[in-house]
C-alpha cells in the first residue's frame, strides 16, 4: 500500500518535468551552439536505432553526417525505416547490423565478420519490457540479458579489440522509474518470484546507472566518458504497449522521439568535456536518488560488476 502511494506521489511530482512542458522549460536553458553541427569522421554505434528514440537518434547524427552502426532485431521493419530518409549511394554510411541484444555473443560474432572503425560514440539505447519471462543461453532473463549484460558486452569486447577511439563518450539510455528502485540482485532471474516486468525493467535501469558510475571509475586512466541519461515521458509504441493505462492518461503531455533523444544527441555531440559518471536530464546532471532505501551498499555494485565481467569472460569463449 505504502508502495503504491508512494509510487504515485513520486510520478505526480516527477511528471511535471518528466513530460513535454518540462523539455519546454528546461529548453529555454539550452545552447544549441555548444554542439558539433557536422560529426563526420564520427563513428557512431547505436542500439535500437530503428523505432521511437533510437530513430530518431539515428536521423539526427545522419543530418550530422556521422557514419553509424545500428543494431536491432527486427530487419524488415529496420529496411523500411531507414529507407525513408536513406540511400546506399549517400556518402554518409549506415550499416545495418540485426541481431538480440540478449544473445550477445552472437552480436559479438557479427561485429567480428565487419570491417570497422574505432567508434567516437556508444549509445546503448535499445530496451524496452517484455511481458514473459525468457532466459538466454546463459540462463539470464531478458531485460537484463539484453539490455545490460548486452550492452556491457558490447563495450568491453569493443575495448579489448581497440575499437574505442581515444575520447570516446559512452552513452547509457535509462528511464525515471528507476528512482523507485533499489538494486536486487537475489532474484535477477525470477526464479522465486512471479516474474514482472515493470520490477525487471526498472531494477535494469537502476543497473545501468550505477553500471555508468563504476565504468567511469574503473577505466578513468582510458581515456574515455561514460554518461546516463533519461529521456522523460516520450510517446513511443514501447511506451503505448508497455504501459497501456499511463499512455492513456497522459498520451496529450508525453514528449515526442526528438525530445526524448535531444539530450543524447547533446552528450554525442557537444563540444565540451563533460565529467564522466554521472546521470544526465534535459543537459543537466542530476541526483540518482530521490529516496534514502534506494541506495545499494559497495558489496552490491562489485557483485554486479563481477556478474557484467563473468558473463563478458563466458560469451566471448564461446566465440573462440
Ligand atoms: N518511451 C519512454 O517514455 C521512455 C522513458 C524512459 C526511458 N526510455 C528508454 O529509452 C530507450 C528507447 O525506448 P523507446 O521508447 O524508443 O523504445 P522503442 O520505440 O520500443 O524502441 C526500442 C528499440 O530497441 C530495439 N530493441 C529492443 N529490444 C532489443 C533487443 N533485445 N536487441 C536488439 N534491439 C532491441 C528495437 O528494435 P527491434 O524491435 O527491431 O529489436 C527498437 O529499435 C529504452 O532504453 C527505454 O527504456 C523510454
């Protein structure tokens, strides 16, 4: 019961930035001219860049000329998107890469078949709720199979082979419903409880904010930023599908994709350094908790950092 209502006090509160009034407000703040207007000779990876946010990612660093790389699963729906605005004779290249996050070591194999160029931007977009409980290969469940470990993967297989270019700025997407969550690690894969995929969802979220944190810390001698951010309330099909009820109510308010992706683009783009680590909205850094219970102890964030590592370790011997 406390849950719920605090569950409700805080997205009362947190809606009145969360939605497209508050971009509107935070928007007079904004400096457009800090950002790169060209980013050629940028290479950009981007998860989940063929619908909602991600999309519109993609379009925007296309404007900018930066070459990208583009994962997602579905390559039909990919094809079609890319195709309203993308032609194989335009000089900017798009190379289209589909595969599950969740299956990362499949991703890693495709990556290995490409020719590619050290990359000046990740932005580990992809995510969203999946209503069942599945597992991957590894025995791990979806959300944080796919869009943590996934991504985690990604990046530590793309430094080990030198595919970061010195600079380069990681980006991590997560969401505000992680502000209600403390770290669980007891029961990742639902095996004790029912699974729900809102606690699964936000419990990812609030991994990959400290995930940014320990990242930052860990490799700060590298040469590297690493960044989180949310978008606030974007309409979006994940959005509409996942949470059906609170599209509804607030379908008049929610942010549209170029809203949710702007601070994305900015962190892609701005031609300033920026303090690595920390958890970023509307181009601003802001706190990771909003409640005292939700802070996780050390012990909880190296136990996460050893599973992220373990299963880097697990997946690319598979490969060899
Ligand atoms: N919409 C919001 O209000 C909101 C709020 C806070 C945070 N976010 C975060 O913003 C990010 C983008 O959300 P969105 O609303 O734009 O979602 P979306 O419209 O559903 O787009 C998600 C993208 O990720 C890809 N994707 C999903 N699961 C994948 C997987 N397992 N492997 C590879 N690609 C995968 C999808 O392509 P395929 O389906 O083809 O794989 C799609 O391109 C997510 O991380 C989400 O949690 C969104």
């Amino acid at each position: 019961m406390i849950g719920k209502w605090l569950n409700f006090f805080l997205r009362a509160n947190a809606f009145k930035d969360f939605d497209a009034s508050g971009f509107g407000r935070h928007q007079r703040n904004f400096i457009d001219d800090e950002m790169a207007l060209s980013m050629k000779n940028h290479h950009v990876l981007v998860t989940g860049g063929t619908r909602g946010i991600g999309y519109s990612i993609l379009k925007e660093l296309y404007i900018r000329e930066a070459s990208q790389v583009v994962i997602s699963r579905d390559k039909k729906n990919a094809i079609s998107e890319i195709s309203k605005f993308y032609k194989k004779s335009d000089k900017v290249k798009i190379d289209l890469l589909t595969g599950d996050l969740a299956s990362y070591h499949e991703i890693i194999e495709a990556l290995e078949n490409r020719n590619l160029e050290p990359f000046n931007v990740l932005i580990f977009n992809a995510g969203g709720m999946y209503s069942n409980k599945i597992l991957n290969t590894f025995g791990y469940e979806h959300t944080l199979s796919s869009q943590l470990i996934g991504h985690y993967v990604l990046f530590r297989w793309l430094m080990d082979n030198n595919l970061l270019a010195p600079g380069c700025r990681i980006i991590w997407v997560s969401c505000g419903e992680m502000y209600l969550k403390k770290l669980e690690l007891d029961d990742l894969n639902f095996a004790q409880e029912p699974f729900d995929q809102n606690i699964a969802f936000a419990n990812v979220k609030r991994a990959q904010v400290i995930v940014n944190e320990e990242l930052a810390n860990r490799y700060s001698n590298k040469n590297l930023s690493f960044f989180c951010m949310h978008p606030g309330w974007v309409k979006t099909n994940s959005l509409r599908t996942n949470s059906p009820q609170f599209f509804k109510k607030a379908e008049e308010r929610l942010r549209t994709p170029e809203q949710g992706a702007d601070t994305i683009i900015w962190l892609s783009s701005v031609q300033k350094v920026l303090e690595s680590g920390k958890f970023w909205f509307d181009r601003k850094i802001c706190r990771t908790h909003r409640f005292f219970w939700t802070k996780e102890k050390d012990m909880e964030r190296e136990k996460l950092m050893d599973l992220l590592e373990t299963q880097y370790q697990a997946s690319t011997s598979i490969i060899q």
